[in-house]
C-alpha cells in the first residue's frame, strides 16, 4: 500500500484525530468493533476489536510520500501513522471495553483477581502473521502536533500481533495480547526518511514524540487509554496470565498468551530538518525493535533488528524524562549526527539507549548526558566524538557507555561555557585527544575552581586544553583530568587564543592534569603603544605578579582574548582617559585660536599695500576637522566642529586699540577603535591690546574658555562588554605676546610676526564605572608655553568703485613646550585596591601652519572674508574654513 499525500494543508482536531492514516492488517481487521462472543461459560467478552483472523495473515507494505503541511490537535492525534500488522488486529484508539469475567477460584480452588481490560489488541489471528515494511518518505513536509501523546510520525510494523490506541506510558510501549494461540510472526522493515527539503517536527504535549519508529514480532505495540493508565489492570494481567491461558485452552484455545517467538526487525532513520519537542516525557527520536513483553519493556534475551539512525540539522528532545534520541533493543544499532546538527533535550539528556549494541559518531554537536547502558546493561558500546564534533555535557554530567569507550578526536565542552561542572564518564576506557574545553575560576566562593573529567581509565592522546575563565583568573595551578590509570601516549597541551596575554601550560602527575597560567601584557602587545597603553600594561604585570585580588575579573577576561585586534581593543578601551583627555588638548589649542580672533582689524592705509588696524564690528563662521593617527602618541580619533564668533575693535587713544571677541562651539569626537564617543559644547573670550607705530605692531590678549562635554565609553575585554556615561569640565585660560613688522612694495607685503603663548588647562577628575568595574581619573592640571613664528605675504587687487581684494598667504610653525597633558587613574575590579598609571593625552610639539585668505572691501566699510587654515604634524591634522563679515565705523 502507498499513500502519496499531496494536499496542500491537514487539519484535524479531537481524540485520536490522526491526520494520514496507512494501515495494512493481516489476519483481522482495523478499527470498530467486532460482534461480541462466547469465550467460555465463565470468560465472556464484548466489543473486542479486530476479529476473526485467518491463520497465517500477513500484514502488507505500507508507504506514506508526503509533502503536505500537517497540524493535529488533541490527544493521541498523530501527524502521520503507517501500519503494517500481521496475525492480529488494527487499531482501535479509545474503543469499548474488553471485558473477561472469571470466577473467583480456579478449577483447583485457588483464588483469582479479577481483571478489567479496554481496547486489548489482536482478536484471534493465526500463527505466522508477519509485518511488512512500514516507511514515511518526506518531501519538504512540515508536522505540528498539540496534545498528550499526539506523536509527530509513527511507523510500526508488528508480526503476530496488533497495534493498540496509540498511548504510550512514560515513553515506553506496554503489550498487547498476540491472540489466541502461540504467534511467531516478525516485526517488518521500518523507514523513515526525507527525501527532498527539510523534515519540520513541532509537538507540545507530555509523550508526544517526534518521530516513533517500532518493529515488534511476536505481538505487542503501542496501547490503549485502559491499559496505559490501569496500573491495577495491567499488574492483574501479568498476574493471571497463566491461570488465563488455562482458561483460554479450556475454551479450545492453544493455551497460551504471550507464547510469542517473533522479534522486531531492522529500522532506518534518516532525516535532515528541524524536530522539537517541548512536552514532559517526549523523545525527539524514539526506535524499538524487538520482542515486547507483558510489562512494556523489550526482552533482552531476544535481539531486534539492527536500528539505524543518520540526524541532520536541529533535534530536541523534551523536559522531564525526556531525550533527543532514545534506542530501545535492537541489535547492532547505529547513531550518527552529521556536521552542523544539533542534538539535545530540554531535560539534559541528549542520547538513551538500552541493551542493543550501540555506535554513536557525532559530527555535529550533542549537548546533555549520554545514557548508552540504561538499567546497568553491559553489552559493547561507544561514543565517537569524531574531528569537527562538539560533546558539551550537561545535566548530571554522567556519561555512561556501559562496556566500550568514550573516544574523543573533537571537542570535549565541559558543562558547558561559563559554568564549573564535573564530567564522568563511567567504568570504560576514555581516550582524549582533539580539544578539551574547560572553565576555571580563582575566585570561586567555595567548591571546585575548574571544570573537572573524570573517569576509570584515561588514555592522552594530544588533546589540547582550552581554558576559558570565568568570573576571576590569578596566578595558580587547576586539575582538569583525574583518573585512576592515566596513560600517554602523546602529552596533553593547554593554550588560550593567540592573541591573549594570558599563556597556559599542561602538566601531569600521578593520576591528574593540570593547568597553569602565565602573563606578559607588554609582550603580547602589537603595534604602537601610546604612553597611556604602556603605563596600563606595567601596572597590570606589577598586579599579575602580585596576585592582586581586586584585579582578578579583569585578568579572566583577558584570558579570554583570542585574537590580536581583541587584545587591542582590550587595552584601548581600558584607557578611555587618553581619549577624554584629548578633550582638553584640543581645547587648549582652541585657546590659541581665540587669543588670534581678538588680533585682527586691517585694512589697507590708503591707496597702498600697508596694513593698518581700524575699528570694526564683525562676525565669523568656521567649520574645522581634527583628526589624529593612530600611533605611538594617540589611539586615534577624529573630532568635527562648528564655531559660531563675534568681535570688535575700538580705538581708545591714537594708535591704540582694544579689542574683544566671544564664540559659542559645538563638536562631536569619535575614536578610530569607536570606543569612545564625546559631543561637546565650548564658549570663550578673549581681549587683546594693540599698539601700532610705523611699520611695527605691539600686541597683548588675555583668553578665557569653558567645555562642556558629555561622554560614553565602551569597555571591550574579551568576554566582558560594558559601557559607561560621564559628563566632562575643561576649563583653559591664556595670555598672548605678539610683535609685528610690516614690509611693503608698490603692490604687495611681507608681513612676519611672532607669537608667545602661556596656556594653563585644568580637567576636573572623574569616575567611569560598569559591570563592577571601577575607573578613577584624577584632575589634569598642566601649564603648557608655545612659540609661533609666522610670515605672512600678501598683494592688492582693485576693483575700482567697488574696493579692493587682499589674497594672502602665510606659513609659519608652532612649538610647544609640552607634549602630553597627564592625569593619574586607578583601575580596580571588584574588591581590592587595583592598579594605577598615568594617562597621557598628547598635544603635538611641532606644528607646521599654512594659511591663505581673501579679504574683500567694499564701500570704504565693508568687509567680506573667506580663510583656511591648516596646523599638521605627525600623525596630526587640524584643518579650518572661516567666513567672516565686517563693518568699518
């Protein structure tokens, strides 16, 4: 029989609604009642399901080809059901009641429990009823299953027997009487795989399982609601049943119950696709196959078919009793996980299996406990974690083989990342290569500080050890391994991520591996490192070294790094002091350029090319950008800027002036690593005092300036991510000296003047402070003097009635006494009294200045001005355009 299922949608709902039913009976009939009959003067039965079989029935073949979108709602209600059954009965769901009557003595006088059955499976098939082969093929389909028991796909093939409503009890099946006389027929072929596309499986409810594949010989099969639940009725069954088959026999029957002699066949499962199961007590795969006694459970002494299972993608088992896969008998059974998949159960038990022979190769990762001996069986197993594999144990953390190995060429994740947790793995031999993921902790509050393998026999086969730390890492010794017999053949290694500061080494003793860490915080350091950087990385050897508590949580997270760039995100985000401080650098070069705005009034005197200071008013727009390499002086950083500035000029006395200027700034500042992030707001004045007599000018100004700056800082080290606001004050004051001389032609100037600049910066101290950590800026208070020689050579054009032109050009250099503006910090982690260095935030020494300009007069009052201006030195740039309009009075 094949069914190709085609539609484009299925939507049952109700009590055993399955959505595809294929069902193949020999030697009976499926579903409805059957006509009651006379079993024996003292043994009546009503409404028995399935019949009157013929001897010899054989269930046929049965196919399910799907490609359709299935969802059952209510108990029992399964996606898809194929049947194959010989010598018995079909299914019944929650038909009438079986019921058998017996005197309350046996013909001997011994006394006799009653018995209560409902929906007992099987009617009177003959003997040598088999079942075929049962297979769901799946096309892309999709399955959601909504209520108890309500499995996504079963296939079943059962031999001798019959197949009851559908329940299962705590995940195992429960028996079926095989009919009348002794039933041998053998469980058939069951295949379950897809084909094209992906397999989706979603169930909800407690017992729904994704994917239930059984081949049973001899009788038996899932069961009916009575016998499920009736724990009376089943123990009364168990109880009688020899005193039954008198009975039975009495009646003309072949005087046995359960006198079966078939067994399960071979089961293949093969899927690629998504399957999850959230219900207590579900299995995201479940197989069986073998011969089912009157308990439930698969005899032992009778081997199954071979069970193979071949898993891509994601496969979930549920909570409780629940498990990704579960194999029950069987004989020589495989489980392979490909490469990519995803294996484990909302309950931590990823793998079950009972008493068939079992090899499991993981190409993918298995998360949870292993169980491939459940109730203490000692047949050959093992576990393969092949190369490319991850095993993350989990749960109780017990990995139980039974009587084979544990072999690991992958990786081995103890408990998981970030959790302390103990694998066992229990009586079999345990070879480790391939890579060992352990967590350690120096700080942990009582209890194991590291992951720890333990297990009889330990065989080292070159297994890498990858610590990862959690919480706090100092200076010690963690035993990972413990065994006892430890034998090598190669010798284990430890290393963290290769751009770590943090280095690790493996030893071993007597019966235990351990690991040790080591530091080098400079010579892991590449590229160039600021003043700043160099100052952080001492201080944290000098903590390292110390064993210093309170810096503990800061050395785990650097034992986290893997590459070199984390590592210099790392060091660059524990010292945003660098970056905030530039805040004051760049103000106190704004300083400079508020002390020339008080400066400038020309024009020129008459018809020639000789300057001379006026009164004006005037107004001036500049637009600038900032931006300064990352180097040995800087982390990096880019800074724009908008100045919006006023001023004015008056004569107070022949040939002496006054002037005044005021300007409101807004500017926003981001670091090349985008660690740290600045918008500001700035305002300052300044007044100046000129002299002018002949070719020469005298000058004086006096600066004042405020900042406001608000500020967020991200702190990257390795695991660890966190970000802290601040609010930032820069105050600055200066004072300017300057003399001029002027030399003029008939049509154009050379004007050469020099500067002498006193700057004072003040930035009040701070603290940043996130995820425990805590960093403490001291006030920056630094005096810094400069020196500016510039010549400035400009010409006339004239406009006639219009005015004048001046282009201009200047060139000149500035030095500066003071290369950093510095602050000290301290830095602590938690408890303890941390580290402390000196942040230093450059100012360039040396600045190249090129300018050039056109100044328009109009009207003998007017002016119009368009300006660059450019400072450049190593690494650094500032670049500035101006506008400015003017009126002479």
């Amino acid at each position: 029989m094949t069914f190709n299922s085609t539609l484009g949608r299925i939507e049952t709902g109700g009590r055993n609604a399955t959505a595809v039913l294929a069902q193949s009976v020999g030697g009976g009939g499926t579903g409805g009642y059957a006509t009651s009959r006379s079993v024996s003067p003292a043994v009546s039965a009503a409404s028995s399901l399935g019949g009157s079989g013929g001897k010899g029935g054989q269930g046929g073949a049965v196919r399910i080809s799907n490609n359709s979108a299935i969802r059952t709602s209510g108990e029992a209600a399964i996606g898809l059901q194929a049947s194959s059954i010989g010598g018995g009965g079909g299914t019944g769901g929650g038909a009438a009641a079986f019921a058998v009557a017996l005197p309350a003595v046996t013909p001997s006088g011994q006394p006799l429990p009653s018995i209560a059955l409902t929906n007992a499976i099987g009617g009177s098939g003959g003997d040598g009823g088999k079942g075929a082969a049962a297979a769901v093929d799946n096309r892309n389909a999709g399955i959601e299953t909504f209520g108890v028991g309500a499995t996504g796909i079963l296939a079943q093939s059962i031999g001798g027997g019959g197949y009851g409503g559908a329940s299962v009890l705590q995940g195992w099946t429960l028996p079926v009487l095989g009919g009348a006389g002794g039933s041998s027929g053998q469980g058939g072929y069951i295949e379950v795989r897809t084909l094209t596309g992906s397999t989706t499986i979603r169930t909800t409810g407690a017992k729904a399982h994704g994917v239930f594949a059984q081949s049973l010989g001899g009788g038996g099969g899932t069961v009916s609601d009575a016998l499920k639940t009736d724990d009376t009725a089943r123990a009364a069954l168990e109880k009688t049943a020899t005193v039954l088959a008198g009975l039975i026999g009495k009646a003309g029957g072949s005087g046995t119950v359960l006198d079966n002699k078939g067994t399960g066949g071979d089961i293949s499962i093969k899927l690629a696709g998504d399957i999850r199961t959230s219900g207590a007590g579900s299995y995201g795969i479940f197989a069986q196959s073998g011969f089912q006694q009157s308990s439930g459970a698969l005899d032992a002494s009778r081997a199954g078919g071979s069970i193979a299972v071949d898993y891509s993608g994601t496969l979930q088992g549920g909570s409780g009793e629940g498990a990704g896969i579960v194999i029950d008998g069987g004989r020589n059974n495989t489980i392979v996980i490909g490469a990519g998949s995803r294996v484990g159960a909302l309950s931590d038990r990823a793998i079950v299996s009972t008493f068939g022979q079992e090899s499991v190769r993981n190409f993918g990762t298995v998360v949870g406990d292993i169980d491939l001996a459940r109730g203490n069986t000692t047949e050959w197993n093992e576990f393969r974690n092949e190369v490319g594999g991850t095993y993350v144990s989990g749960g109780s953390g017990t990995i139980k083989v039974g009587n084979g190995w544990f072999y690991n060429a992958g990786t081995f994740d103890v408990g998981g990342v970030g959790r302390i947790a103990t694998a066992t793995v229990q009586k079999v031999d345990l070879q480790l290569g391939g890579t060992l993921l352990v967590d350690v902790n120096s700080v942990a509050a009582g209890g194991p500080k590291a992951d720890l393998v333990q297990a009889s026999r330990v065989l080292v086969e070159g297994v890498k050890i990858k610590p990862h730390a959690v919480e706090g890492l100092l200076p010690g010794s963690f035993t990972v391994v413990s065994a006892s017999s430890l034998q090598t053949g190669r010798a284990a290694t430890a290393a963290g991520g290769p751009g770590s500061p943090i280095a690790w080494s493996a030893s071993q003793s007597g019966g235990g591996i351990s690991i040790s860490p080591s530091a080098d915080f400079v010579g892991k350091a590449q590229g160039n490192l600021t003043d700043t950087d160099r100052s952080l990385l001492d201080s944290l050897q000098r903590a390292w070294d110390g064993n210093e508590a309170g810096m503990a949580g800061i050395f785990a997270s650097m034992a986290n790094i893997e590459s070199a760039q984390q590592y210099e995100t790392a060091i660059g985000s524990m010292t945003p002091t660098e970056d905030l401080g530039q805040l004051a650098s760049d103000q106190t070069l704004a300083g400079r350029k508020s002390l020339n705005a008080a400066l400038s009034c020309p024009v020129f005197d008459g018809a020639g090319v000789t300057l001379r200071e006026t009164q004006c008013v005037w107004s001036r727009i500049t637009g600038s950008r900032t931006t300064q390499d990352r180097g040995s002086a800087s982390d990096g950083y880019s800074q724009d800027g908008l100045s919006y500035r006023i001023g004015g000029q008056w004569e107070i006395r022949p040939d002496w002036f006054f002037g005044a200027t005021a300007a409101y700034n807004v500017s926003s500042m981001h670091t090349r690593d985008s660690l740290t992030s600045v918008h500001g707001r700035s305002g300052d004045v300044s007044v100046s005092l000129k002299h002018q007599t002949g070719p020469w000018l005298l000058a004086g100004a006096l600066h004042a300036g405020y900042g406001d700056y608000d500020s967020s800082s991200l702190f990257w080290v390795g695991d660890d991510l966190w970000s802290a606001e601040n609010k930032n004050d820069v105050w600055t004051a200066g004072l300017r000296l300057r003399a001029a001389y002027e030399l003029a032609s008939d049509d154009w100037y050379l004007r050469p003047y020099a500067d002498l600049d006193v700057l004072h910066t003040y930035m009040p101290g701070y603290t940043l402070a996130g995820d425990g950590a805590t960093l403490q800026a001291g006030a920056m208070k630094e005096w810094s003097v400069a020196v500016s020689p510039t010549l400035e050579a400009g010409t006339r054009v004239d406009l006639g009635r219009y005015g004048w032109l001046r282009p201009y050009v200047s060139v000149g250099a500035t030095f500066i006494n003071n290369r950093s503006l510095d602050s000290d910090v301290s830095f602590s982690d938690g408890s303890g009294k941390g580290i402390t260095f000196t942040s230093s935030s450059s100012l360039p020494e040396r600045l190249f200045n090129v300018g050039a300009g056109v100044q328009l007069y109009a009207q003998d009052k007017y002016e119009l001005r368009a300006e660059y201006r450019a400072q450049l030195a190593s690494e650094f740039r500032n670049q500035e355009l101006s506008l400015r309009v003017a009126m002479r009075f």
